[in-house]
C-alpha cells in the first residue's frame, strides 16, 4: 500500500541493486552447502570448533619448529595449514552456509580472496618453486598472508579497517 501511495507522489525507492559476482558466487555455494551438510547440536559444534582450533593451532606451532631448522618448505605448508584449520574452525561455530556468507559481505570479500588467495600461492610456491627464488616467493607470500589475515580480521571489529588505514597512512 505504502509503495503505491510512495509511487503516485514520486517518491519511489530506486531499484535494488544486483548483488555482485562475489555474491552469487556465495549463493549457489551456499545453497549446494545446505543441502551437503548435517545439523549439529552446539555440543558438536563446540566439540568440532574446538578440536579444528586446536589441530590449526598446533600445525601452527610445529611450523615454527621448521622454522627453527630452516625448512622454510615444511614451515608453510604446516603455517598455511594451520591457517586454513583455524579459519574453518568457525564454520562449526557459525555454520558453513553463514559462515561463507559472513566472509563474502561487501567490505570483507576482497579481504577474503587477498587472505585465500595468499594461502593458496603460499602452498603452490612451497610445492613447486625450489631454492632461493623458493625460499624468497615463500616468504613474500607468508608475509602477506599475515598481513591478508589481519586485514580479515580487523573487518569483524566495528572500525577496525578505518583503524588500520589511520596505521598505515590511508584516509
């Protein structure tokens, strides 16, 4: 009623817009999500978040061993595995479905594909770019996967991007 009445004064609302690729993307994953997975209770979910927490954080540490022994190899793929646990970890909390939609919001979608994407060519560089150029890519790409992560992050904290560009210098 109100929208016709809106429409007869000129006051209509203008169309909403499409939801971008990231979005659509998050749909169709999101629906062949729900029908994929089970219902848990939250005795399972906390269960499952924890043991993927501690399994990620424990890869995490171990990669720290490899560092201390100069296999920078062994050192990311146990610290992107470790990754990669720790941030499935609150898909148990959240759910798969909520939680891909969660990730993929507009204003934490790029975050997202830079801290994936990071992870991913953290593992194709330690796999199969060997020696110094290796050993170089590696670090490069761990680097930015730590900086891609804290970037994911600070977008779940009510003001943590605008935070993090007054501490890098961008308004």
């Amino acid at each position: 009623m109100f929208s016709k009445l809106g429409a007869k004064l000129g006051l209509a609302s203008a169309p909403a817009e499409p939801p971008g690729l990231p979005q659509q993307l998050v749909a169709s994953a999101t629906a062949a999500l729900e029908d994929a997975t089970p219902t848990l209770s939250w005795r399972q979910r906390a269960i499952g978040f924890g043991v993927c927490f501690g399994v990620g954080m424990l890869f995490s540490f171990l990669s720290l061993i490899s560092l201390w022994t100069f296999q920078l190899t062994g050192f990311a793929v146990l610290y992107s595995l470790g990754a990669i646990l720790s941030l499935a970890s609150t898909a148990f909390l959240m759910g798969p479905c909520r939680q891909l939609k969660s990730m993929m919001q507009s204003g934490r979608w790029i975050a997202t594909t830079v801290y994936l994407a990071a992870i991913v060519g953290t593992l194709a560089v330690a796999f199969n770019v060997k020696g110094a150029l290796g050993a170089l890519l590696v670090l490069v790409l761990l680097v930015i996967q730590l900086a891609a992560f804290v970037w994911y992050a600070l977008t779940y904290v009510p003001g943590g991007t605008a935070f993090l560009g007054r501490m890098v210098g961008i308004k």
